[in-house]
C-alpha cells in the first residue's frame, strides 16, 4: 500500500487540475433576466393534442377523454361537461325561422339527403329551420310520438350546429351504428342551438331528454326521446 501510494503522489506532480469556474455572475444574471412570456401556441397544442386524444379513443374511454378535456365535439354537435347549473324553465324558443313543410318539401330545400328510419316509418311532422338567403334550410326535424321523437338531420362536418351541457348528470358513452363511432348521452341534458353565424341562441335552449348522435353519408343526425342506448342504436341502423 505505501508503494501505491508513493507512486500516485508522483503521478499528481504530472496533472494539471484546472480552477474551479465561478458560476455566480452567470446565476445573479440568470435570475435577475425578465421571466419568458408563456408561448399561446402551447396552450393550442394542448387543446388539439387533447381534441386528438378525443377523437382517438375508442368506444367505452369516453370518461377519459372527459377527464382531460371536458370538451368533446362530434359531427356539429358540442358537447360540454359544465358543473351542475339550474336546467332551463319555460318554453324555448324555436330554431330561426322554424316552419313546418311536408317530407319532399324538406327534400327539396336542404342540401343534404333526408333519411327516414325503416324502424319508424313516415314522420307526423317535418319541421326545417335557419334558411340561408337562397331560402336553403340547414336543419331538418323529423317528430314522432306527437312530438316526444324527434330525428334532427343537419350538415355538422364544417360548423357546430347544437350545444349540449352536461352538467354533473349523464355521461358521454362511445357506441356504434353499423361500425361507425356514435355517442350516446343516456339522460337529460341542456341543449341550445348555434346559428349560421356561430352564435349561441340561449333562447332556444332547453332540456332535452336521452340523444344519439352520429354520422351517415355525410350527414348529421340526432336522435332525442326517452329511448334505451340500444332502441336508439337500432333506430339509426334502419336508416332507409
């Protein structure tokens, strides 16, 4: 052990050990320097990571996508988990300029195909609503059941069309018609319409009861009455 020792002091004579650096004036500059400003992109990245996030989640994760998001937008229809607020009293307001027309009425004044469901048959009553200046309506309403069913259709790949609340009541559940993603919202929530402008028309707003919604063909439907997930399911199914 003396040897060793002995021979790594004469080795020390042969190294040359640089100073220590002095760090302080790049620390003091450090902490007295203004704080970055938080980058807005960021927080848009976030958004469309978590909108990603949402539209990638397969059927039965939807509480998930809740939890991160609390926002969910699927074929025109936002639906958004608020905390629980007073529902909606007294009558809404119809959609703009709502009127009530015949089936090949309807056909002819929307520019999307209107289906009717094999599992209901002919409406009693088609309602259109929100003309454009060229007289084109951009939702139409089937009612059955004097009233209780009613099968929206609307064009919901561009512009939101309805707003939903949920607010602490029933959950959003990922389902499928005929292999394709839906959403099932198993109990009254709030609804409101949003116009061609974008703006939300809270007089139209109103407690609708449990909804199925999803997308055929390019086209928009929702489905809204006191029906189970799979009756509902079975519904969209038989578009004809």
């Amino acid at each position: 052990m003396d040897d060793l020792e002995r021979d790594l002091r004469d080795l020390a004579a042969w190294l040359e050990t640089p100073d220590v650096p002095d760090v302080r004036d790049r620390v003091r500059a450090r902490l007295s320097a203004p704080a970055r400003r938080r980058r807005r992109w960021r927080r848009w990245l976030a958004a469309a990571l978590a909108a990603l996030l949402l539209a990638a989640l397969p059927p039965g994760r939807a509480a998930i996508a809740d939890a991160v998001a609390g926002l969910l937008r699927f074929s025109g229809v936002v639906v958004e988990t608020t905390p629980a607020t007073d529902p909606p009293t007294g009558a809404p307001s119809p959609l703009p300029s709502q009127r009530s027309v015949s089936l090949d009425e309807a056909r002819r004044h929307v520019r999307f195909p209107i289906r009717v469901p094999a599992a209901l048959g002919a409406p009693e009553q088609v309602l259109v609503a929100d003309p454009d200046g060229t007289g084109t309506y951009r939702v139409a309403t089937l009612l059955y059941r004097g009233g209780a069913l009613r099968l929206d259709a609307f064009d919901g790949r561009l512009d939101p069309v309805f707003h939903k609340q949920l607010g602490g009541g029933p959950g959003v559940e990922w389902v499928t018609v005929d292999g394709d993603f839906a959403v099932w919202i198993g109990g009254p929530h709030e609804i409101a319409y949003i116009d061609r402008a974008g703006v939300e028309r809270v007089e139209t707003a109103r407690l609708a009861a449990a909804t199925l919604i999803w997308e055929d063909a390019g086209v928009s439907y929702r489905l809204e009455g006191r029906l189970s997930r799979d009756a509902a399911v079975g519904i969209a199914a038989s578009l004809d």
